[in-house]
C-alpha cells in the first residue's frame, strides 16, 4: 500500500482500484490497548468510509479502537470522491460518482484493500464487517474469492459481521434500485451458491427493527443459507435502528452503533 498522509498516527493508503480514479483508499485507525484483532470496515452501494467529520465510519473506528481493535476502512474506487458537495442529491451522487461501475468492479476494489492489509500484519486475524451491500462482499471474501481474485496467498477473513444485509429488498426498493451503477450487475456477477461456501469460524448479523431496505426474513436467509455451523451463527436486533444504523426511531443516535460494538465484544470476548 502506498501511504498518502498520516496525522495522529492515522494513516491513509491507496491501493489500485478498477474504476474511476481507480484508488481504493484505506484508513488505518489505531487501537487504545492492542487486542491483535484487525476488523475491516466495508461500506454499503454508493456510500463512503473514510475520517470525514460526520461520516458514521469514523465513529465506529473510535469505538472499535477504544476496546482493543485495530480498524481499517475501505472505501472503493469512483469518479469523485466530493460527496459532501452534492448536499441532498442522493441521485446526481450516484450518477457522478458512480455511473458506469459494475458490482465485479466494487468487489475486486476490495478484494485487493483486504489482500494488501492481510500483508501489513499477517499474523494477526481478520474480521469483515459489511454494511448492506459491503456484507454481501464480505461474505464473498470468506467464500473462497479472496484466493481465486488475489492469489492463493491471500487469506480467508477469520469472522464475519453484517449489519442490513438481506437477500432480497422490499419490493418496491428493488423496483427503485436494482437498475442503479453497481446493484444493475450484482445478480449476474455473483455467484448463485456463494453462501453455500462461505469458510468462516463465526458469523454474526445484525439488523434494524426499523429497516427500510430488508425485511427480518431477508435477513435470517443470509444466515440460514451460509454453510457455518448454527452454534457460530449469531442474529441480533436493533431495536428502532434504520438500515443505515445511524437513528433510532427516526432519530440520530450514536448508541445504536454503541450497542453494536457492546454485542460483537461480548460474542466473540
């Protein structure tokens, strides 16, 4: 990785991307009081995860950091990278930031950050956490991927979290969604039996009794279908958190993310 600047012993890397500015930027977050956990942070379609003031990443490196974790945050190539300038205007984002990208492109974007941070610190374990569609990629890392995309020294994540990653959306979401960059690719890039080769010593899921993108069922499928054994699998909800994770019952609070780390800590202690 080519590092690009450091402040307060946070570092930012780029590793060649397949689209756009062709950069996938990594964020390293130090740990308080190192637990050797390493926890990769994967956004979900269209979004960011980098130290930006408001950006919900940010907040969950902190957390992370403050009991022993080192995060890493990935965020994935793109045309811009300015989304604070678009203000509201989620649809123009998505077209200037992203028109063109194909699921295969977003998945290899990070593919190649995980190979590249397994390489900073190869003896210490991986975890994978996936918002949305960045857990649908994670637990394409742990289904052999990694090695048929970046070489067979790459290794498998340790451990998978997810947080709003289902099946299949809501209807009317897939009608909206389904045909933006990126998600137009998803069902013929990807392979049908992925989750049936998932390779992972734990999988935990989370999902917000408020979400509006899938539905409690949607959900449970993942876990249902990827081939970890029950006793490993875990499924928790947030109570009034959206799919974003940001608000509780339609309002910003923190504490949702609080009580996500609280429950991944005493999971897997």
């Amino acid at each position: 990785m080519k590092m690009i600047r450091e402040h307060s012993n946070i570092r930012e890397y780029v590793v060649p991307g397949t689209f756009g500015d062709n950069e996938v930027r990594v964020t390293s977050f130090p740990p308080k009081e190192p637990n050797e956990v390493q926890v990769v942070l994967l956004h979900g379609v269209h979004s960011s995860a980098n130290m930006g003031e408001n950006n919900k990443f940010r907040f969950l490196s902190e957390l992370l950091s403050g009991r022993g974790y080192a995060p890493w945050l990935v965020e994935t190539s793109r045309k811009v990278r300015n989304r604070n300038d678009f203000s509201n205007d989620v649809p123009l984002w998505i077209r200037e930031a992203f028109s063109g990208k194909t699921f295969a492109q977003e998945q290899q974007d990070v593919f190649n950050a995980i190979s590249e941070i397994s390489g900073e610190m190869p003896d210490r374990p991986i975890w994978i956490w996936g918002f949305s569609l960045g857990g649908i990629i994670a637990l394409s890392a742990a289904a052999d991927n990694i090695k048929r995309n970046a070489g067979e020294g790459s290794p498998l994540p340790e451990r998978i979290i997810l947080s709003g990653t289902g099946l299949v959306a809501y209807k009317e979401v897939e009608e909206r969604m389904m045909s933006l960059p990126v998600l137009s690719t998803l069902r013929s890039e990807i392979d049908t039996d992925m989750l049936a080769h998932v390779k992972a010593k734990g999988l935990i899921s989370f999902r917000g009794s408020c979400d509006e993108i899938f539905s409690e069922e949607s959900c449970l499928g993942v876990l249902r279908e990827a081939s970890i054994p029950e006793s490993e699998k875990h499924y928790f909800v947030i109570e009034g958190a959206d799919h974003s994770f940001r608000s509780r019952y339609g309002k910003a609070d923190p504490g949702v993310m609080e009580e996500m780390v609280g429950l991944l800590a005493r999971t897997w202690s």
